[in-house]
C-alpha cells in the first residue's frame, strides 16, 4: 500500500458508520460472506484474495488464495508482478469454476448503477476493478468483491480484501468514477461470476 495513505485519510474518504454497516451486512449477498473477509496475502495479490472470498461466499471448493492459484500459472513466485488485469482475473476465475463469468467493461454510469442494484441478487457477485486514488486520493489500481448496494443512500458495499482498508461504503458515483479508468490501454470494470 502506498505509503501516502494514512489511516486517517481511509477513514476520512469512505464511510464506516456503525448503523451503515450493520445495514450492509445484512444485505443479501453481503450476509454469505459472515461478516468475514480473508485479506489479501501481500500487496499483489487483491484479485486472488477477491475470487477466494467471493467463492467461500458461494460454496465454491477454493476458498483461499493458494487453492485460486494453484496450477495456473499465474503468480507462481508468490507475487502477481504488477498484479492482474481484469481479464487475467477473468481467465482466472473460469480455470477454477464452471460458473459463467463476465467482464462488464465500458458502462455508462446508469448502467452501473443497474448493475450494483441487481448486486444484492444472491445468484450473483461482483467483484470490482477499480483505482484507490479516486477513492482516497492516493493509489493505484484494485480489486475487491462488492457485498451490495444500499439503494436509498445511493452507497456500494466493498469488501476490501487489503487489511488496512477493511470493508468500506462509497457513494456509488464516486465508485464509478474509480472504475471508469484505464489499466494500459483498457478501461477497468466489473467481473460478474453467477
């Protein structure tokens, strides 16, 4: 993690309030995951760490980042160098599930915001790729799973897998505007597993 982020700047640029997250625990899809996110082993590897935890929540056998990587080929040094883009994440994930999983690239802003009102549908997860410093002002590019959407506040429910972060709720424009940048040459988005 980038050292100019400080705790206080995390607190400061997302939303934590004790009744907020309660509410968004309870949501559907957030609630399978028991209050309980398995955090990211080092700095790159937020995408294994997010399909693992996104599995458990779905009764899926690979439940943790070691069980994600094996036999892939994928960040066989224990490191995932410059980490994973969404389509790697992508690749990844279907070596690893018969579940049908889509990249949603290039969404306009409502269609996020259907897209984050059908993430309290149990059938389905997110996982999103999306750019910290749009959130806190300082970072680069991320992965973590979507727990919901509390649609009245207009707030997403990111189960952030990095430890120092922890689950957060963000205004669902400010969500939106992370994601909607570049990793190279393509935008970052949604991985949709059902």
């Amino acid at each position: 993690m980038p050292a100019g982020v400080s705790s206080e700047t995390i607190q400061r640029s997302v939303t934590r309030t004790p009744d907020l997250l309660q509410r968004a625990w309870s949501l559907p899809v957030a609630w399978t995951f028991q209050h309980q996110v398995v955090w990211q082993s080092n700095a790159s590897r937020c995408g294994p760490a997010s399909i693992a935890n996104t599995f458990r929540s779905i009764g899926e056998e690979e439940t943790t980042e070691a069980a994600v990587l094996e036999d892939t080929g994928y960040c066989w040094t224990g490191f995932c160098v410059i980490g994973l883009t969404l389509d790697e994440l992508a690749e990844l994930t279907r070596l690893k599930t018969r579940r049908s999983v889509t990249v949603l690239r290039d969404l306009t802003a409502d269609e996020f915001r259907e897209h984050m009102k059908r993430s309290n549908d149990p059938s389905r997860r997110y996982i999103i790729n999306f750019n910290r410093e749009g959130i806190f002002a300082a970072g680069s590019g991320h992965h973590s799973p979507i727990g919901g959407y509390l649609e009245e506040e207009d707030m997403v429910f990111v189960l952030d897998v990095n430890e120092r972060y922890k689950p957060w709720l963000v205004e669902r424009e400010r969500l939106f505007k992370a994601m909607d940048t570049f990793d190279g040459d393509r935008k970052r988005g949604l991985l949709l597993v059902e």
